[in-house]
C-alpha cells in the first residue's frame, strides 16, 4: 500500500514521524516531503473519525503509509481504525501478554482472529473485505508488557514502539527528564534494552530500534517548533 512495507521489502531503512497537529496541512506536507510512514494519533491529539479517514487518503495519495495509534485496544475502536484506508494500526497501552492476545487477534479477519466485516462504503469503493490483514503492533509503554515482552513478540507482531514518556511515568520517574532531558535512571535503561533485545531475538521490527531498519524522525508538534525556533533565531540574526 505504501514506502513503509515496500522499503522493508527492499532492505531500506524506512523513516517516520509521528502526528499530534490537527488539521490536514502537516502530514500532508511530511508525506508529501517523502516519510515513509506516518502515526496519526487517536488517543490525545484532536482529530475526529472524519479529519482521520481525509488524512489517511492524503498521505496514502502521496505514496506514504498511514498508521493509527487507536485510542485504545477496545474492539468497537480498532474496529473504526481497520475501516480506514490505512497500512497498519499501533495498539496501545496492553499490560500483558494475554492483553496483546486478544487486542492482536482484533485485528485480523477469521480464522486468525474476530474483525468485523461491516464497512460496506469501503468494500463497494476497493474491496476493503477482500484486502489482507492490516499490519499490528504494540506501543509498548507498561511495565507488565516489559515483563512479558517475549510472549508478546512470539505473537508475531507486525512491529514494536517502546512509548518512553508513559513507561518512565509508570515506573515512577519523570518522563521530561528521563525521555525529553536523556538523564535515563538505570531501571528506565534496563528495560528498554530488554525490549530491544526481545525484538532482535524474534526478528521483530523495532521502531527506532538500534538496527535503525524503522527509523523515528520525531513528533510533527515538536519537530515544527523547532523549525520555528530555528527559522526565527536566523532572521533575528540577519
């Protein structure tokens, strides 16, 4: 569908970027400037149903792939997630193996698992019931999915994304200084490389990941500011 699973096909490094702006200029622009993929974010950024389903068409017309960080893992939300014209969706805050079980299994059509069939628009428009799987993986954020992260890898996930701001806040440390400041404490550290390691042994990809095979540009919020920044210290200087 997308750069994202055509550039692992080919053995090239695929970069993304992770969208929390609302509005449809800023993805459509990271797309069109080449990113291979994109994260659209249902869980804390403002867009509604139909803000996401105009973005995904946007970014795929662009030759990028869409992804959605579903608000959560409930059947109802994963269902809406899987009826857009997206590559894949990133399941949130599991806390177990069993968890990633049943939120994965939500994502694929029977026998492998209990996806809806219902989106009759789609299915008249591309054959959405005749397309494959979409791709899942986990955001992998709680500290009982650090505890199980090789059950969770045998399942087979598409991919894995280590949500450091929610892990470093559930195990106690402050995320702005361990994820936004570098000052990691050594269980912070312990735990990411045990997820790193999880996903080398079972040859799951690992967005941002030290085989650098999906690579994370940053969050659009952040990444603009500091073009503004940037932009606005140079005229200054001029």
């Amino acid at each position: 569908m997308g750069r994202y699973r055509d550039g692992l096909a080919a053995g090239r490094p695929v970069c993304g970027a992770f969208c929390a702006l609302d509005g449809f200029a800023t993805s459509h622009i990271l797309a069109s400037a080449g990113y291979d993929f994109l994260i659209l974010d249902r869980q804390h950024a403002a867009y509604t149903w139909p803000d996401l389903e105009n973005l995904c068409f946007r970014i795929r017309g662009e030759g990028a792939s869409a992804f959605i960080r579903t608000a959560s893992v409930d059947e109802d939300e994963v269902n809406l997630a899987l009826d857009l014209p997206i590559e894949g969706v990133v399941l949130p805050n599991v806390a177990s193996a069993e968890e990633a079980r049943i939120a994965l299994g939500r994502t694929k059509w029977a026998p492998d698992g209990c996806r809806s069939l219902g989106n009759e628009r789609h299915d008249a428009i591309w054959d959405a019931y005749s397309q494959p799987d979409p791709l899942a993986g986990f955001l992998i954020e709680h500290p009982g999915a650090v505890e199980d992260i090789d059950e969770i890898c045998e399942l087979r996930p598409d991919f894995l994304w280590i949500g450091t701001h929610d892990l470093s806040q559930l195990m106690g440390f402050d995320p702005h200084q361990a994820v936004d400041r570098g000052v990691i404490p050594p269980p912070l550290a312990k735990a990411i490389e045990r997820i790193q390691q999880a996903a080398a042994r079972h040859d799951v990809v690992l967005w941002g990941g030290p085989d650098r095979r999906a690579r994370f540009a940053g969050v659009d919020a952040r990444m603009f500011r500091q073009i503004a920044l940037d932009t606005l210290a140079q005229a200054r200087a001029d």
